[in-house]
C-alpha cells in the first residue's frame, strides 16, 4: 500500500489513486519492453525549482564514452577514435555554483534525491511496474546540449532493473532532438520526447536497447535537462 499523504509533497495527486495506479501496471506489464511514460508527474512548484536548479544552479562536466572502454574516457582519446566507437557525449552534474548552496532549487535537488531512497518512492515504482525493487542509490542528472548524443546500448549491468528518466527542460521541441528510442528484441520501437515534468519508467531485462537522439543546433544554447537513473533487482 502507497503511503499518498507523503507522496503528494512530491508528485501530482491523480497518479496516486487506485484508478491510476491499476492502469499504469497494465499499461507497464503489456508494453513489448515494460514502458511507461506518465505527464504532468511531479508537482508543479517541485518541477520548477528543480528545472531553475538544473539550468542556472548547478555545475556540469562534459563526459565522453567509447563502445569499446568501459568508463569516461578523455576528450582527446574521444576524438581521435573511429567514429563508429563513439558511444555518447553528455554533460553530468558535478555540484552546485558556490553562490546557490543553499538557494531554494539547490536545496529541492538535494531533497528530492533523497526521496528516492526512501521506500515510498520504491513503493510507488513497484505499484505501477508489478516488480519488486531492491536499493536505488544509482541517480544522477545530466545536461546535454547541441552535438550531444547517447547511442543504442542496454542498462543491463550492475543488477539494474528499473530506469527512470525525469524531463526538466520547459519548452523543448521534439525539433531540438534528444529523443528517446527503445527498440526491443523484435526490432519494435517506442519513442519518447522530453516533454517537460514527465517521466519514463522501462525494465531493463527486456533484451531491449535504447538511445538519445543527438541535440539540433535548432535548440541553440538551450539544454536538455534530466534527472534519473535506476532502481536495482531485489538483492538474492
């Protein structure tokens, strides 16, 4: 049983009624790849101060990927490799700017990321996915700007089993790329645009892969923003 009184400071109350939470596990369990994307999920006043936090807060680093190096790699070793190795080129927070410590958005963020270990949150997840979850320590936020991208690959390592994906940029265009794909075993695909304060929720175990489309230059300085990451199989 979901503990709503202490949900609703968190996510918009009409994903927490029966109804809803009965439809969403139908709608996660007959999916090809467990997929679920649900809008207008957070609170209003929330998604706005963590979406000025993402923007105009917080610190980011750009990061490099390689299909064949497990790891951030430099940038130098980056660039210098084949074309068809290069797996992803994101921006992943570092901190927070030393003038918004203990602004009102940075202190959200902080919150918020708390409220994930907490076992409400694993609760709700578990209600609308029909999985029993295990820890879910493994979140983070990124920024990706003109030129990023994030190639098709699996999240199925580290005993993960529930990704999450919350969108954070008001305004952003499907025109402006960053689009998600989840393609599964079949060759089906579901894409999923970052539409602001929605979230997508899909069961890594699927033998399904996924990708980010690369951000236009139609997006210009803007930057797409997430917060995100995994919920674990229950530990044996």
């Amino acid at each position: 049983m979901i503990n709503r009184d202490w949900l609703r400071s968190w996510i918009q109350g009409h994903h927490l009624e029966d109804e809803a939470l009965a439809r969403y596990r139908h709608a996660f369990v007959s999916h090809p790849v467990r997929l679920l994307w649900l809008k207008d999920f957070l609170q209003p006043d929330v998604a706005e101060r963590l979406s000025r936090f993402l923007k105009a807060e917080a610190e980011f680093t750009t990061e490099y990927g390689l299909y064949s190096v497990e790891g951030a790699v430099p940038e130098e070793r980056w660039l210098a490799a084949e074309s068809d190795d290069r797996f992803f080129r994101l921006s992943k927070l570092k901190g927070t700017a030393r003038e918004f410590q203990v602004s009102r958005n940075a202190l959200t963020y902080v919150q918020f990321r708390q409220a994930f270990q907490r076992p409400e949150f694993r609760e709700f997840f578990e209600a609308v996915s029909d999985l029993a979850l295990g820890w879910s320590d493994d979140f983070g936020s990124h920024s990706m700007i003109q030129g990023d991208f994030l190639r098709p690959h699996s999240d199925d390592n580290r005993n993960r089993q529930l990704a999450l994906v919350i969108y954070l940029s008001p305004g952003w265009e499907p025109r402006f790329g960053g689009v998600l794909h989840v393609v599964d075993k079949d060759g089906r695909e579901t894409t999923i645009p970052p539409e602001y304060n929605s979230l997508v929720a899909f069961d890594v175990l699927t033998e399904s892969q996924h990708l980010v489309s690369p951000i236009t230059p139609a997006a210009g300085p803007d930057a797409r923003l997430t917060i995100g990451g995994w919920y674990h199989k229950v530990a044996s």
